[in-house]
C-alpha cells in the first residue's frame, strides 16, 4: 500500500453509518440500504487504497494509483461506474468474475496486486451490495487511469493464467468448526474482505501466499507486517482482545505499537470506519487462530521493556535540542543524532511523552522486534495516518540523513531502548530505501534468462546443423 505499495505484489456492521468519518468522503448518500451496506463493505474491503479515495486526493475510485511492486508499477484502474473509463457497462456476472477470479470481461489476465485470491470467498450477498454500490452510490468520472506495462516477461498477462491454476482457490469460504461465532466473522473479515494475509502471510518463490503460514509475517516494499497469529511469543497472543481492536481503529495501542506503512494506511483507508463489533471479531480471530512460532524467538516484541540507560556524556558532543545535528552530514555518532533529531518528541530517555501523544521507543514491537526492518523504515518514511481518535505524524528522514546516519541513530535506539541483540549497517539502510531485499523469483530472473538464452542457443545450433545436414 503503498502496501502492497511501496512494496511488492501482494499486495485492506451494525452501526454501519453512525460513523462521522464517512462526513469525508463525497460519495453520493447511500441511497437504499444495500447501497449503504456495499459502501460500508467497500471500507473494510479497502478498495479505496488503491482505487483512491477523496481524502487522499482526486475523485473517489477514480484509479490512477501506481503501486511499486517488485515486478514494475502497477496501475488501480478506474472502477467508478463511468461507462467510458471505468466499469459502468460492467454486468454484475463481469464484476464478480474480476472480483473472484481475476479476469476482465475480455478474459485478460488481473494481476494479483488486486487481491482477487482473498476476495474469491466474499459471500454472494456480500459481492451484490459492492456491486450495487459502485453502480449506485459512486459517482461516475470519465477520466481513464494510465494503463499498466510491466518489463518482459512480466507484461504478457496470459502468464497469470498457470499461476492462478495452481494458487488460486475456487471453494466458497467456510468459517473453521470450533471457533466462536464472533471468531468466524473475524476470520470471514481477515480472510476476505480485509485480506490481512496479501502482507502479513509469507510469500513462496512465486509471490503467492503460503497457506500453511497463514499470517505468521510477509514482507512488503521494505517493510515487515508482523506474526499477527495466535501465538504469545511471535504472533499477537500476548495483546488482549482490546489492544488489538483499539490498534486496528486508532492505529496505536499504549504498550504495543504504531501503525506505520502498509498497516497506517489499512488504518487509515479502511479500519478506521468500521464497527466495533466487527474490530472486536477480527481481534477474537486473531487470539484464536492457528499460533505459529519462530523457534528463535524467546519473548514477545514488546517486552524489551528495561531501558538501559543512556549516560549523559554520550551527548556531550552535541547540543540536545539541536535540529543541527541532524544535518551535519559528518555525524555518523547515534547519541548525537537521537539527541538533535528524535529526542524533542520520544524523550532522551526514549519514554515519550506521558500522554502518550510522541509513544515510548522502550517497550514497542517496533524496538523489540525480531527484524529491524521496521524501526529503519519508521525513520526513513515517518508515520502519517489518520486514526480513529486522532491524526498522528512524524517526521520522514530519509531526505535528511545519510545510510550510515540511519544506521546509527537506529542502533542507538536498539542498544538503549530495544532489542540489543539485533543491529542495522547502512547496506540494510540503502536496501530498504530502494524497496527491501527482492523476492528470490526477481533474483534469478537473470538466471532464468541465461537459462533460457542457453537453450534457444542450443535449438538453433542444432536447426542450423539439421538444415546444412539437409542442404549439404
Ligand atoms: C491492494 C490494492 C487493491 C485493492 C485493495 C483493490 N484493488 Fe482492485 N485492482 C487493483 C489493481 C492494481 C488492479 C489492476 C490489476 C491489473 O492491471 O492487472 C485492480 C483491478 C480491479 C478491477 C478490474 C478493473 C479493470 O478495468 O480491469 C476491479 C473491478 C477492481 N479492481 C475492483 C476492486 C474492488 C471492488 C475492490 C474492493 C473490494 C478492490 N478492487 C480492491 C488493486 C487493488
Ligand atoms: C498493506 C499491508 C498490510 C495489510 C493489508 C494489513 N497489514 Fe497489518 N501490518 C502491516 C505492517 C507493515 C505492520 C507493521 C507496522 C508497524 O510496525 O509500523 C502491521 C502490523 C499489524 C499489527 C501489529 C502487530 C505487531 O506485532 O506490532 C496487527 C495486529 C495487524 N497488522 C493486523 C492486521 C489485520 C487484522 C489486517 C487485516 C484487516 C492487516 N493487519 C492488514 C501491513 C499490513
Ligand atoms: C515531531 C515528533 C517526532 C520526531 C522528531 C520523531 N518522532 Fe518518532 N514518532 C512520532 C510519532 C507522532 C509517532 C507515531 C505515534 C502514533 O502513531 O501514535 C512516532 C513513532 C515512532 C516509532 C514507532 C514506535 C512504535 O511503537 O512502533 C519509532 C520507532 C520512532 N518514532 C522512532 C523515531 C526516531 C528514531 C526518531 C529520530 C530519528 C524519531 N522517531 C523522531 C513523533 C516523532
């Protein structure tokens, strides 16, 4: 978004509209109830992230959105019901069919940056309010979004055609027996409609989800979206029921984490608007599904939770408060650059402020966690989110220091405050700037050309021996 965004192919009812946000959008008012509900389902769907939305500028679905996937840039297409540039002409059969099984009405091959796997189990009644909706409650703008060309081999979409053979699933959606009704809407909404697994699910050698480590941590675009499994220790088994719903609608909890990239964004298009009984669902289904452990790890990311205290002539050479520091390329000293560039807001101590407004460094599953992917990108890019409760920002650093600078203030921030087993060079750095480590499919690519080059080479050596055996 950028999830599947900056990132790679991936790749997210009750009180339905007492909900103020929905004052934002300029989306016609739900005219009839199941236009209402397709609207509402359209939010948890998060279609807006990438088929845009007003409040993240241009018209509402109106496309246009390039999402950076390891294989190119991909383009969100117009889907308003205009009947030039969008799907207006779209029957519901052709609408369910691009939904389901990834395929245009002219039979062309969707790439899965459009998380049709997941969407395949919506419910039919669930799949008749999104069509009604943006047939009915979207308005309809003329503008053709860009069209997508992806590099060789990637743009000849009939390659999506074995891939979807094999990886994706043709069976309705059936809730696990043994949970909880509230457990089986969660799983309904993190297995469809929200799609969690297109990031939080790892990804095989050919980028599709890996279902027998469903949720246990994917990466996206350089970020890391976190073992949200069951499990105490690696997944979310240690946050109650309520962190995790307050999480998801506010995009932070007090003594759990911040909502950055991919996440800040499902939070910001989607989470955000919907209803406590189904953020209470998905949170149930999350507590009660399948724990899967990483053998090496011993406590949960949050639970780096004794600062070891920073002695005060490490920033003797720096002046605490000063922006300066910060723009000194020669300063690689991680104390100095905390102190000029993080300290005004996470506290010299890495406490935060009390309210809680600028969180603690010490205790969060960015600072504790495993891979430090996540700490590199939240300085790189900063955080931008509207939540539930309130806006949050912080700062992006990218521009301002160096590789080698980010290492060091994230190394200081491990040592003192998180996990200080784990550290950061600035090869790590310059890797997750330009999008993370790539998929091994991307790695041997040129393998595979030369491969290919060797036995075309091969064919046409023989040919030629054939012919002058022929001719000669
Ligand atoms: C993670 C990003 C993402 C999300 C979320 C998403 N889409 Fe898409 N969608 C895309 C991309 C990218 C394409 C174009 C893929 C391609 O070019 O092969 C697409 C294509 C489509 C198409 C085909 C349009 C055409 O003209 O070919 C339809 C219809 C569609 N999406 C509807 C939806 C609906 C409805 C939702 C929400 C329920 C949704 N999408 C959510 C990224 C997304
Ligand atoms: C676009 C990619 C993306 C999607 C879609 C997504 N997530 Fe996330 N998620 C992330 C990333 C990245 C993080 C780490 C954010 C950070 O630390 O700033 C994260 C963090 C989380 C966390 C906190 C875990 C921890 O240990 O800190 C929870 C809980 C979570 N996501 C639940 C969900 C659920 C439930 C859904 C589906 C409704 C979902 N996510 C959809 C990318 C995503
Ligand atoms: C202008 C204030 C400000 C500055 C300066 C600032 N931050 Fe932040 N930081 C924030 C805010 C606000 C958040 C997100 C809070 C939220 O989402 O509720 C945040 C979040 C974070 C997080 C995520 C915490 C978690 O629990 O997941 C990390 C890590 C972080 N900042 C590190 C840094 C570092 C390192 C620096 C200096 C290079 C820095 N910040 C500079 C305000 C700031």
């Amino acid at each position: 978004m950028r999830i599947v965004t900056n990132a790679a192919v991936a790749l997210s009812a009750a009180l339905l509209f007492a909900l103020p946000a929905q004052a934002q959008t300029s989306d016609k008012p739900p005219a009839n109830a199941e236009v209402a509900r397709g609207q509402y389902l359209a939010k948890a769907a998060d279609c807006g992230a990438c088929h845009r939305e007003v409040h993240s500028g241009g018209p509402a679905y109106a496309g246009g959105y390039v999402i950076a996937s390891p294989m190119g840039d991909i383009v969100a297409p117009n889907i308003t019901p205009s009947k030039t540039a969008g799907i207006g002409t779209w029957s519901f059969v052709d609408f369910e069919r691009a939904m389901r099984k990834g395929e245009r009405p002219d039979g062309a091959k969707l790439y899965p940056a459009m998380p049709y796997t997941d969407y395949q189990g919506i419910t039919d009644a669930d799949m008749h309010a999104l069509y009604t909706y943006f047939m009915q409650g979207v308005q309809p703008v003329d503008t053709v979004a860009p069209k997508t060309q992806l590099p060789f081999p990637f743009g000849i979409r009939l390659i999506m055609a074995p891939w979807n053979w094999l990886f994706r699933s043709n069976t309705p959606f059936k809730a696990s027996a043994g949970l909880s009704p509230q457990a089986q809407r969660g799983e309904y909404l993190v297995q469809t409609l929200g799609h969690c697994g297109s990031c939080h699910t790892p990804r095989n050698l050919l980028m599709a989800e890996t279902q027998s480590k469903a949720l246990a941590g994917g990466d996206v675009g350089g970020w890391h979206a976190p073992n949200i499994t069951g499990d105490p220790i690696s997944g979310v088994g240690g946050w109650s029921q309520s962190e995790i719903a307050t999480y998801l609608r506010n995009g932070h909890v007090s003594g759990k984490g911040v909502a950055a990239g991919g996440m800040g964004e499902a939070v910001d298009h989607s989470l955000r608007y919907m209803t406590d009984p189904d953020l209470a669902a998905i949170a149930a289904y999350l507590k009660a599904s399948k724990p899967i452990r990483d053998p090496a790890e011993s406590k949960p990311d949050f639970a780096w939770t004794d600062p070891r205290p920073v002695p005060l002539s490490a920033y003797e050479t720096g002046d605490t408060h000063d922006q300066a520091a910060v723009g000194d390329s020669s300063t690689t000293d991680g104390a100095v650059l905390y102190a000029g560039g993080c300290a005004s807001c996470h506290g010299l101590d890495g406490k935060g402020t009390k309210d809680g407004f600028y969180p603690p460094l010490v205790g969060s599953s960015t600072t504790g966690a495993a891979n430090p992917a996540n700490l590199v990108m939240t300085i790189l890019n900063g955080v931008s989110r509207q939540g539930a409760d309130a806006r949050s920002f912080m700062p992006s650093f990218a521009s301002q220091m160096s590789d080698a600078q980010i290492a060091a203030v994230a190394n200081h921030v491990l040592v003192h405050f998180g996990r200080p087993d784990r550290s950061v060079s600035a090869n790590m750095v310059a890797d997750l700037r330009n999008g993370g480590p790539k998929p091994l499919l991307l790695k041997l690519m040129p393998w595979m050309f030369g491969i290919g080059g060797l036995i075309i080479l091969v064919g046409a050596i023989a040919a030629a021996r054939r012919l002058r055996a022929r001719y000669a």
